[in-house]
C-alpha cells in the first residue's frame, strides 16, 4: 500500500470526484442538501486544516481501539478513554468504566443491551410480555410520539392495535418498504412499584 496526496484543485486524480460523491451519498442518508463538485472542493479547501490536525488524532486513536475489538482477545482493562484538547495541549487517558448492570429478577442488562420482539404483536401483546418479566409498563413511545400512557382512559381503545399500525397512525407516515422494525423506550415498573430502567424494544414487523 502506497498513500497518496490528496490534491484538490487536480481534476484528473478524481480526488474531488471521489470526495463529492461519498459526500452526496452520505448527504441523502441523513437528509443534508446535496452540492455540487465546485461547492465540496470550496468546503474541502477550508476543512483540510481540521483534518490534518484534530480530526486525525481522534481518529487514530479510534483505529487504536478498533484493532484491539477485532483481535478479539483484550480484556476491557486493555482499552482506554482518552480527552485530549489540542490548544493546551493535553492528554488525558485512562481505561473506561464498564456500563452499569441493572438487575430484575433473574435477568441482568447493561445501557447496551436491546430487547428484540417479533411478529408484529399488538399493543395489549406487548404489555403482556412485559408483564411476564415482572414489568408493568406506564408509559411507551416512538421517538417524541406518546403511544401509550397507562394513566390515560383513552390509550385504553389502542390495546387492540397492531403495534406498527399504532406506530405510523401516531407519527402520520407510512412506514417505508426498507423498514423492518422500529425501536420503542418503555417506562417501567415491577411488583412494588419502583421504577426498572429497561433497554430499548426492538419490535420486527416485517
């Protein structure tokens, strides 16, 4: 492997051509407005500063890790936080603090975990097998939309929805073709009423 300069103003490296498209690409994934090659090189000539600098010491440092996750045998002792701040400068390093386990009956999870439901239930299904973990769920949403609050008498009619029905009636969309699961936060309760921080629902449908 030989690097290579990147070079802005060369059209015929088809660096900017490059450069452009992966920024287009990336641009419609996050719904950002797209530009034009003229307009990326402008934007490229005043980032190379950032890139050269910062930019390229958090990524390093990110790869350091990387190769330590895919070797696949490092302890989590082997890795390491770093904060640094260029203009002072200062490096800060030291190993991370593993997530806190949370702990329910017979069951343990961390922040990281992800609790994974299929088969489209409705929302009374749901509920049901929350319940069969020693979970009374209160509240359950979709990004900002409130799907269910046990508190309200009217939330009572939706226990007979499917739950991806619920999800795009409450949201106002239809759900794309590509989409086939969506995540929910569920606020929790067990037997004596003490609030349980549960992981993210992810409920398949498709």
């Amino acid at each position: 492997m030989n690097p290579i300069q990147f070079e802005k103003d060369d059209d015929t490296n088809y660096h900017m051509d490059l450069i452009a498209g992966l920024a287009n690409m990336r641009a419609g994934n996050y719904s950002i407005p797209e530009v034009d090659k003229l307009k990326a090189k402008f934007i490229a000539g005043r980032i190379i500063p950032a890139i050269a600098t910062s930019t390229a010491m958090a990524t390093g440092l990110v790869c350091l890790e990387l190769y330590k996750v895919l070797s696949d045998d490092h302890k989590i002792e082997d890795y390491r936080n770093t904060f640094a701040n260029l203009a002072l400068p200062l490096f800060s390093i030291a190993e991370p603090v593993p997530p806190k386990a949370i702990k329910h009956q017979d069951m343990n999870w961390t922040v990281w975990d992800r609790w994974i439901v299929r088969d489209n239930p409705t929302l009374k299904e749901l509920l049901l097998w929350l319940k069969s973990k020693g979970l009374s769920a209160s509240i359950i949403s979709y990004g900002s939309c409130l799907l269910y609050n046990s508190m309200l008498p009217s939330h009572k009619d939706r226990l007979g929805r499917k739950m991806v029905d619920l999800v795009w009636e409450v949201v106002k969309a239809e759900s794309p073709p590509y989409r086939r699961h969506f995540d929910i936060v569920v606020s929790c309760e067990d037997d004596e009423d003490n609030d349980v921080d549960i992981p993210q629902i992810s409920v398949y449908f498709r």
